[in-house]
C-alpha cells in the first residue's frame, strides 16, 4: 500500500500534473471546435436541404464529401482552388523566407549601417493590415482591365501591364510575401544570432570559401528556423482571403477560402466548413513534416547557443550600395504605404492632392454635415467611441499577451520536460492547431460554445472574458513556440542540483526557469500582443456595445466608405503596437525573435 | 449530442408563441401602453447591416431618453451571431435591421427566433406587401456606363448583351459567391427563365439554345465566359466605371445605385442604364424583426415605428437608391420614386430564391474559375 502510493507520488511530478491539466484544458479548447468544425461538414443545413433531395434540417449526410471531392464539378469546386491556394502557400512562404533570411542576415552578421532603424522597420508590414500592400499594389500597376483611374506605372512610363502582372497569383504571391517577411526575418535572424562564431571559423581556417560556409555551415544551423518560418507562413498562405479575393478576382482565380465564404455567405456551412477542414489537414500535414525533417536536429542549434558572439562580416565595398538596396526596400514596401495611409487622413476630399485640401478635420474636427465628407462624426482623437474602443483593444492585447506568455513558458516546460512521450507530442501539435483554424470559423463555434453553461463553465457570453479566451486559444501558438525553445535552452541539470537542495517546483519556477530566459518569454507576449490588436473576424461575432474593439468599431466607417478614419485608426494601431514594442525591447531587453522560437 | 432535436423543439415552441403574439397583437393594440412601458425598460440593443442605423438611433434617443446601441454586422455575420444565441438562449438583441432575407428567413423566422411586427406607422401607410417582414427600406442595383465613352445615350439594350464580343473582358460585378443578395437575384432570373429567353430572342432575333438547365442559368454560364471581371467592393466598381478620362472604361451589372452619390463629389461620368430589359437591375428590403425573447420589446417596437416615419428614416434618405416604403417619403433630388422602380426591375420570389440559390452559386461558382 505504502510502495503503491510512493509510486503514485513519484508519478506526480510537477511536469505531470500540468501536462494532464494541460490536455484537458487544450482538448476542450482545441478539439472540441475542430470536432464540431468536422461534425458540420456531415449535417443538411437549412439552406442546404433543397440541393440534397429528400434532406431534412439536421440529417446526417455524406452530400457536402461527394460534392466537393467527386461531383462532375468537383475540379471547379475545389481542385482548382486547391492547387491555386498551394501556389499562393508556397510561392508566398518561400519569398517570404530569402527577403526575411536576406535581411535578418544583413542585420545580425554584417556591419550593414543602421541596423537597429532596420530591425524596428522591418516588422511593421506584419502590423499593417495585409490589404495596404495589396491595394498599394492595384494603385501601382493596375491596367485598363479594371478601369478607373490609370496605374501610377501606367501614367509614369506609358507602359500597360500585362494581366499577370497586375492581378492574380503573381502580386497575390508578392504583396502577401512583403505582409509575412517579418516572420523570416525574425526567426531566422534569432536563430543567426545563436551560431557559434567558432564554427565558422574553423572552416574559414579549413579554406571554405564564404559561398561554402554559407552553404555547408550557416544554413545547416539555421534549418530550424526555415522550417519553422515555412510552416508559419505557409499555414497563413492556405487561410487568407482578403488579398486573394481583392486580387484575384478580376482575372477570376481563386483559393479555397473563397469557398469557404461562398459557402458561409450561400448560408451552405457544411460546405464551408469543409473547405476549412481541408486546409487544417494540409496544416497538419507541413506541421508533420516539420517534425520529421528536424525533429531530431531541434537541439543542435540550442547546444552550441552559448558559444562566442561571431564577428561580423564586412561587407566591404558592398556595404553602402546593400544599404541602400535595403533602405529603398523599407521605404517602398513600410514607408510608402504608411505614407500614403497618412496622407489620406489628413485628405478634406478623398483623392485632391491640394495644399488648400489639407486638414486636420479628421483628427481633431467637431462633428460636421457640412465639411469634407460630411460625416457627422467628430474627429477621430475627439471621437468618445473610438478611443473607447481603442482602450479595449490594448487592454485586451496586454491581458491576452500576459496570460499566454505565462500558459507558454508552462505549457512549453510540460512539452521539454516530458520529450519523447505521446503527452509531449500531443500537446506540441494539440497547442498549434489553432494557427490553422480559419477565424471566422472559430470566431462562430466558440460564440456557440460559451453562450449558454456548460458544466463548470458559466455563460461567458457578451463578457469581455470571452474576448480573451478566444484570443487566448488563438494566438497560444506563438507563446508556446516561444516557452518551448526557452525551456530547451535550459539544460534539465539546473533543475535536478535545484532539486538536490530541496527546492520545490514553484521556487525553481521562480529562482530558475524565469530569470534565466525572462527576455525570450517576454518576447513570446509581443507577437500575439501584436496579433490582437488587428484580429477582426475572430471577434465580430463575439463583440457587444461595451467590448467593441478598435478593428470592429472601424468597420462602420469602411462601411461607408470613409476612409480617412479607417486608415487612422490603422496608424494610430501602428504607432502604438511600435512604440510598446520598441519600449518592451528597452525595458526587457526583448526581441520578437525570440519570440517566435529563433 | 441531441442538440438538434432539442433546438427543433425550441424552435418548434418559439413558433407557436410568436404567432400568438402576432396574432394577439393584430387585434387589439395599446401604443399608449407600449409607450409608457417602453420608457420603464432601458436600453435597447440592435443589430444591424446598415451603420446609418446609429444615426437614427442618436436622434430616436435624443426624442424619447430611450437609450439604443447598435451593434453593426454585415449581412451573414449578423444572421450567424442572432441565430446561435438566439439557439443558446441568450436574451442580447432586441431587434435586427437585417438584409439577405431569404438566408435570415430560414435561420431567424422560421425558427421562430425572430417576430415581425407592425408598428402604427406602417400599418396606417406601407403597401401591405412591405408589411411583414417589414421592411425600412429598398435598396436598389443597377448597370452602369460612363458618359465620356457614351455621350448621348445609353448603350445597353438587352442585359444579353452583356454576353456579346463588343463587351468582352469590360463588365464588371461584385463577386456573386460573396454576395447573398445577388445569389437571390439571380433566382429571379431562373424563375423567370422564360421572359429571359424571350428578350433574347427579342434582342437577336433568334432563339436563345441553352447547354444550362434554363435562360438564368445559360445567362450566368455567358456571361462568365465572356470574361467577366469580378471584383469585391461596388464603390470600386462605380469608381472604375465613371472615372474621367478613360479611353476604353469598363460597366458594370448589379452595383448599389446609392454610389451615385458620389457623381458630383468625385467628377465621375457615371449613369445608370434606365432601358435594359428585361430588367433595370433588381431592388431587396433592407427587413425590421423583433427578437421573440426580446427583454426590451416595448422599447423596441416604438424605434421600429420611428424608423418608418419620414424623420426616422432621414439617416437614409440623405442619398439616392435607399427607398422607404412610406409613400410620403420624397425621392432623393435627381432620384426616382420607389414605385418607378418597382415597374421596371425584378426583385426576388423568397421561396424560389431560398430553393434555387444553391444552383445559383454551384452555376457561378463553376464558371467563374476559369
């Protein structure tokens, strides 16, 4: 009896515990919605009855599978969006990875000039909202197919575009790489910053070439990290919609989650949420293959982490022609748009680039039918509403970023410290998913999850509560990534001679796990900070009067086509989410790279 | 799991009392009652697609001290949110201005979730059709041209030639796979799949000869595969359209004729077809229903009574293309009156649009991937 509850409490080891908190928690999380996501794609829904003949509301059938996969209309429906929606994933992941790998290699391993302007700069495409790229790009390129005004390329060298050119996958590819770079830039630049300098050396005293220890030694180290960077933006490439559609429509090419809107909007969601189902298994698939191709190497980078800083490479006479290159790079895909963002908002009447139309009425302004637009809304700093509505926003970011920094550095110890059991894996994956669940789709189930009490869990329905649950959920991905290389880093031996002494959990916690790795846990809170303050599908359905948030208040405004607020608010977003971040990195001594797990 | 059957049976029940109430209500109704109540019952909650709705609300408040907060949603989210917690129970939303009827109808009335209501107003005064659902208000989609490229008159005669090689590659439509309402319109050409093919044959004097099960759908097939240009937004569309200075602009099918608004503030050569036959474009209701759980029905219904007055529905009117039912209402300056309209463009058959815009969206969906 005594040897049997012994066992039992060896058994319950810290590590343990969590882990079956963790599971059930996750589970109810995590794969009751991917369960009920699944359970729709089986059920006649009312709008769906009259195609499904002899249906009632709430059969069972296997219609929505047998229309999509094997109909006579099947490519139209879904292969072809299929292999579009895998271009547009991998064009935009590998792009994304030599213009995010390119710089983060500038900025950690070469005496490039102004590098700390560089690094701040070169995340602020992922803050902007996607669509500044791609509509910067129409008003770039766009040619007489669409009409209206003409291209600025157009109007400047007299030369037409050709349709490629100006719509479809190829600016689809581009502008969505130029919105993800940033994770490549963060990730691998982290992972560049932890190589040992002595490596390279040793080669370089072998008589590698600089092309041969970029090859043989520097991309070896940092595979982790391309992988990770591939997985994340090729999981954003299968889910985007705004781009594809805006883009692709007018030469009529179209991905999966076209068919997931159609289908919600036909009011078909079984057939919607079919094709979220799909792209979550091609989701689980690259995260599968990540696992396999450098699960085993994770460790390596971490073992040598420690080792002497490199000295940089000089660049020589490359150095100020490659500044410049990169300089016109930020200002062409972050300073332009941000510019044109700006000068839209202080723009009387849209589009009349006049000194006598400039105004600050949009800003500062009283209510007023007459002036500009004549909207009848004061200007956006006087606006009660709207900076209400901000205040929400950052209170959630900061609740959201707080609880998953802490849910990853905890769920990131269970993982480490339970390395090679099924627990291990099935909390890695299980706290991933969510970065592959369309939101809108999300946003819907978990609306019909909390909206009445289910057990011990109270309604939480119209409570800001449930704001942060679902953010919670949803951005847990990046904390966890974060928590998990953190912990990695920390040899288990600290931990055991913390243990021979006697220290409880709680103070190793304390004294141990935290201090040492404080700055990459902080760092783990940035990215899904960032990520709330522009989430808006996940939260339409979820918000009220009172926990309206900045994306969802602004909605009235694009609504009626009054720009100059929706775009300010974008900047005031942008001005806040970079003044935290670069405040963060002088406080804590933060990077969101090694945030995202570099 | 036996969520649906227990949602059934909710359903079921919420029916039969929201016809009682409709029922009881038609017969006797105290607006005095409804009016003293009301102001005992606080703040009103509504969603809504249109933003102008808040509008209305401020000045309603400001009559009344009855306070509103309006929720805005587009069309599906709106239906989406107002269905699952009205399923769950939860008692939020007093009321819903809501578009896409025929989606809204299924989820929201027909579960009985949802009630119409007539207020005072629109009894005494709506055409009894706009009754129930009861509509605020019209909205109208038009095709359109730009006046530089065809000064004197309109070019379109049939929408069938929308189809033909000199309109190849320039229409462009709102994406109809992310658009209920144009789903539903788009029945209306099925169930009128005759009255189609006879204006083709009116047009080239031969029979229309179909590969698609009827005209509507051989029409959507066409025009398709004429290359149509698809787009997301219809101020884009209207933009593109009457932009000045274009040697070959493109037309459009089916924008909001409300863009017009903005003819004299952006320059544009913009003008709406008034001769393509067999239809000008097709016009939708805007709807009115009150939540049958409502906590504040009192409160609820005297704002669905404001918004059919004239003063109510101002936030609206200050544009062409929205239309209240009221027959007192004046047309925007410049714009037609509803009954115009009404003559000259189809709406949609709710039943037939609710059986057929699966087919529809199946049909667009397969030629519009090339």
């Amino acid at each position: 009896m005594r040897t049997a509850f012994n066992r039992f409490r060896l058994k319950m080891t810290p590590q343990r515990v969590l882990s079956v908190l963790f599971l059930v928690v996750l589970g109810y999380l995590v794969i009751v919605p991917l369960f009920l996501m699944l359970r729709e794609t089986f059920i006649v829904h009312p709008l769906e009855r009259f195609q499904i003949p002899g249906a009632k509301i709430g059969d069972w059938t296997w219609a929505h599978w047998q229309r999509n996969f094997l109909s006579d209309n099947a490519y139209a429906f879904f292969y072809k969006p299929l292999l579009n929606t895998l271009k547009i994933a991998l064009g935009l992941s590998l792009l994304a990875l030599v213009i995010g790998g390119a710089l983060a290699w500038l900025v950690v391993r070469t005496d490039l000039p102004m590098k700390g302007f560089i690094a701040n700069a070169a995340i602020i495409p992922y803050i902007m909202p996607s669509w500044t790229l791609a509509l910067a790009w129409i008003t770039l390129f766009k040619n007489q197919r669409i009409g209206g005004d003409q291209g600025i390329f157009t109007a400047l060298t007299g030369i037409a575009t050709p349709d490629w050119f100006a719509y479809g996958l190829f600016p689809i590819i581009i502008t969505l790489s130029l919105h993800y770079f940033p994770f490549g830039f963060m990730l691998i630049g982290g992972a560049l910053r932890n190589i040992d300098a002595q490596l390279e050396e040793s080669a370089e005293l072998l008589g590698a070439s600089r092309p041969t220890i970029l090859r043989r030694v520097v991309i070896p180290l940092v595979l982790p990290a391309i992988f990770s960077t591939f997985l994340l933006t090729f999981s954003r490439g299968l889910g985007t919609f705004g781009t594809p559609a805006f883009l692709g429509g007018p030469v009529r090419e179209f991905v999966l989650s076209t068919s997931l809107y159609a289908n919600l909007i036909g009011q078909r969601p079984g057939i919607g949420y079919l094709a979220a189902v799909v792209m979550i298994l091609l989701g689980v698939l690259v995260l599968y293959m990540d696992h396999k191709i450098i699960g085993t190497r994770r460790s390596f980078v971490t073992i040598s982490g420690k080792g002497a800083r490199a000295g940089l490479v000089a660049l020589g006479r490359w150095r100020w022609p490659l500044a410049v290159l990169v300089l016109g790079f930020i200002v062409a895909v972050i300073v332009v748009p941000l510019c044109a963002l700006v000068i839209d908002t202080v723009m009387l009447r849209p589009g009349i680039y006049a000194w006598e139309n400039f105004t600050l009425h949009y800003w500062i302004g009283d209510a007023s039918l007459t002036v500009g637009l004549g909207t009848g809304e004061p200007g956006i700093l006087r606006n009660s509403q709207l900076m209400s509505a901000l205040r929400n926003t950052m209170v959630l970011a900061v609740v959201v970023a707080l609880i998953t920094g802490i849910l990853g550095i905890l769920v990131g110890y269970a993982i480490v410290r339970m390395r090679g059991s099924w627990v291990s894996q099935a909390l890695d994956q299980m706290s991933f998913m969510p970065y592959l669940m369309p939101s809108i789709a999300l946003g819907a189930i978990f609306l019909a999850m909390f909206a009445v009490p289910r057990g011990p869990i109270p309604s939480l329905h119209g409570t800001f509560w449930l704001l942060v649950i679902v953010c919670t959920v949803s951005y847990l991905p990046y904390a966890v990534k974060a928590g998990v290389s953190a912990i990695r880093q920390i040899g288990p031996e600290l931990e055991e001679a913390a243990v021979m002494v006697g220290a409880s959990w709680w103070t190793r916690m304390r004294r141990i796990l935290i201090p040492v790795q404080k700055s990459t846990y902080f760092s783990g809170m940035l990215l899904p900070f960032i990520s709330v303050t522009r989430e808006l599908s996940l939260l339409i359905l979820l918000v009220t009067p009172a926990t309206q948030v900045a994306t969802t208040i602004t909605l009235r405004y694009t609504d009626r086509g009054w720009y100059p607020y929706t775009n300010g608010m974008v900047l005031l977003l942008v001005v806040i989410v970079v003044g935290s971040t670069i405040l963060s990195r002088r406080l804590m001594g933060t990077s969101i790279a090694k945030g995202l797990g570099g | 799991m036996d969520f649906m059957r227990m949602l059934r049976g909710v359903a079921a029940l919420a029916v039969t009392a929201g016809l009682v109430t409709a029922g009881g209500m038609a017969v006797a109704e105290d607006w005095a009652q409804i009016e003293a109540d009301a102001k005992t019952e606080g703040a009103l909650l509504v969603y809504s697609t249109t933003s102008r709705t808040a509008k209305a609300a401020e000045a309603f408040s400001a009559d009344t001290g009855i306070a509103v907060e309006v929720v805005r949603l587009g069309e599906q989210d709106l239906i989406q949110r107002a269905y699952q917690e009205a399923a769950a129970g939860v008692r939020d939303v007093d009321m819903i201005v809501a578009e896409d009827w025929v989606a809204a109808r299924e989820l929201l009335s027909n579960t009985g979730y949802f009630v119409n209501y007539v207020p005072p107003t629109a009894r005494e005064l709506f055409p009894e059709r706009h009754q129930d659902p009861l509509v605020l208000g019209f909205i109208n989609r038009v095709f359109g041209y730009n006046t530089d490229k065809h000064p004197d008159a309109d070019p379109f005669v049939s929408v069938w030639d929308l189809t033909t090689e000199d309109y190849r590659g320039r229409v462009m439509i709102r994406d109809v796979a992310i658009t209920g309402e144009h789903q539903n319109a788009f029945t209306e050409w099925v169930r009128r799949s005759d009255e189609l093919a006879a204006d083709y044959e009116a047009r080239f004097g031969k029979p229309l000869e179909m590969t698609e099960a009827n005209a509507g759908l051989e029409f959507i097939k066409r025009f398709l595969q004429n290359d149509a240009i698809i787009m997301t937004s219809d101020t884009k569309i209207s933009e593109a359209i009457g932009a000045p200075g274009q040697d070959n602009p493109p037309y459009g099918m089916f924008y909001v004729y409300s863009k017009h608004r903005d003819v004299p503030l952006q320059d544009l050569r913009l003008k709406d077809s008034r001769q393509i036959s067999p239809t000008l474009g097709y016009y939708y209701p805007i709807v009115l229903q009150l939540s049958a759980n409502a906590e504040h029905p009192n409160a609820a219904k005297m704002f669905m009574e404001y918004l059919g007055t004239l003063e109510g529905f101002a936030p609206w009117a200050d544009s062409p293309g929205v239309y209240s039912p009221n027959p007192n209402q004046v047309p925007f300056d410049g714009d037609m009156p509803f009954a115009w309209w009404e003559e000259r463009m189809w709406g949609y058959d709710l039943d037939f649009a609710a059986e057929n815009r699966g087919i529809v969206l199946d049909t667009w969906l397969k030629y519009a991937q090339r």
